[in-house]
C-alpha cells in the first residue's frame, strides 16, 4: 500500500491537473461561441451559393466550362484534408485522417494516384508520414483565418485542375452538428457534380426556372465556378474550426469528471492508509502499556 506522502500527492497532483482541464474547457467555449457564430452566418449564403449554381449547370452542357466537365480517365486524385493544429480534442482528428486515408486507399487499389492538400498540423503529420504525396501543406492557419486563405487554396487547386494534374478533387473536413456531434463529411468539390448540385438545390422536379444569360453563360460560369470552389473550401475551414472547438470542449470536460472520480478513489484510499496507521499506533501503545503492567 502507498504511503501516506504518495497518496496525498497524487491527489494535489490530480487537481492540478483538474484546474487546467477545467482552464481549457472554457477557453474551448469561449472559442466554440465564436467560431459557431461565424459557421451560422455563412452556411446560407454557402448553400444559396450552391442552389444558384446547381440551377445554372442544370441548363448547360458540360462542356460550357472546364470546372463542369467530367473527364474520361480519371487517374490523379487529390483531397483537401482540413484538421485542427493542436490535439486534446478525442478522436476528431483521427477519424478525419482515417476518412480521407480510407477514400485514398479505394482509390489507390483501382489504379489511381492519390494527392494531398493538407490545412492544419495534425493531418499534415499523419499524410506526410504515408506513402502519399503531401502536395501542399497549410500548418499554423487554423487558428486565425479568413476567406484569403480558402482564395489561395483554392487557386492552388484550380491551377493544377486545370493543368490536368489532378482530374477530380474531394474536400474532407469535420462537418458541426451541435457540441455534441461533429460528422467527417468527403464532398466532390472538381469537377462540380450537377447532380449533387440538384440535390443540394432542394429543386423538385418540373419546378425548374429557364434562365436568359447576359453577356454569355460562359462568362457567369467564368465568374462563379472559381469562388463556388473557394466558398465550399471556407466553409469546410469554418466548419472543422466549430467542430475542433467543441470536440475539446466535451474532451475537457470529460478529463475533468475523471478527475473527480481520481480525487474520490484518492481520497478513500488516503483515508484508509491513514486509518490503517491510526490502528498500528494504537496497538502498539495498547502493546506497550500491557507490556509495562507485565
């Protein structure tokens, strides 16, 4: 059994502990209140963007714009893998690697190569650590951005689309729910799906507008299929920001129940320790005076 010392300083090192989980939870909240405030103001104008979009690419031809068209042969892959900077969050980033690694290994076992695009430390270290190619790595970001870091990314992506070194590409980024729940979610952002974009536009069928175009449709395509890749790439950011902030805020508050069971556990067995010396004197003076009487 641990001594007396031992015991009591597992338990102040326990709530020391305590105090710094309990620190970062409220940092996490602080942090969740913002981060879901901007995630809340973007989605419509995200999913408007979409439906707009969906509209117009339902009336042309594939072949109006290079970002509609579907390639014969598709053999470069590339996705977006968006996490966090820092860990202490559960398994959120883990199981954000393991879904864009799992779409990469069943790609890479029909033929195709699989290229990364890597935004925050945890999944640039997990993919630079594989056999994939780690194309572009944006470390350090995650902690303050804006929309110049989607417009870059974006850039970067659209160049090498349409220098055909890629010929599809997929965004993964951790989908907020509420504090509860944050979803991986894997969406096809190259070329732009028309019939994801029918079904994101919530159109039914027979209800569809005819749309009159001026100047051309190519120059609108021209205009709003570079930023339709930027905004769904900002909102992934914005998204796996939100979800980052309260996977470690319930991983905090976690730590800090278990904290408190420590301290219980501790405190019993401190107690016990101490009443078991407590006995071992008093027999040993209760040994002594029958000695003595002796």
């Amino acid at each position: 059994m641990a001594s007396l010392k031992e015991v009591k300083d597992k338990i102040a090192s326990v709530r020391k502990t305590k105090q710094i989980t309990r620190a970062m939870n409220m940092v996490a909240s602080a942090k969740l209140r913002k981060a879901q405030s901007r995630i809340e103001q973007f989605r419509p104008y995200a999913e408007k963007y979409y439906e707009i979009l969906g509209d117009i690419s339902q009336g042309v031809d594939t072949s109006a714009h290079p970002l509609l068209e579907q390639r014969e042969e598709i053999n470069n892959i590339a996705v977006v893998l968006v996490t966090s900077e820092r860990g202490l969050c559960g398994a959120f980033n883990s199981n954000l690697v393991q879904t864009a690694t799992t779409f990469a290994h069943s790609r890479a076992e029909s033929g195709q190569q699989v290229k990364f695009f890597c935004v925050g430390k945890k999944g640039s270290k997990d993919i630079a650590k594989s056999s994939y190619e780690l194309v572009s790595d944006h470390s350090d970001v995650m902690d303050s951005f804006d929309f110049t870091l989607a417009g870059q990314l974006g850039s970067e992506i659209i160049h090498a689309y349409n220098q055909q070194q890629v010929d599809e590409v997929h965004l993964v980024y951790g989908r907020f729910i509420n504090v509860i729940k944050q979803e991986p979610t894997r969406l096809q952002i190259l070329p732009m799906s028309q019939e994801g974009a029918e079904g994101q536009s919530g159109e039914q069928e027979g209800s569809k507008a005819e749309f009159t175009y001026e100047p051309s449709v190519e120059g609108i395509l021209d205009e709003l299929l570079p930023r339709f890749i930027k905004v769904q790439i900002y909102r992934g950011l914005l998204e796996t920001s939100a979800s980052e902030h309260a996977a470690r805020m319930t991983a905090m508050d976690n730590a800090t129940r278990n904290c408190d069971d420590m301290i219980s556990n501790l405190t019993l067995s401190y107690n016990k320790a101490r009443q078991a010396a407590i006995t071992s004197e008093l027999l040993d003076i209760v040994g002594g005076a029958e000695a003595l009487k002796g």
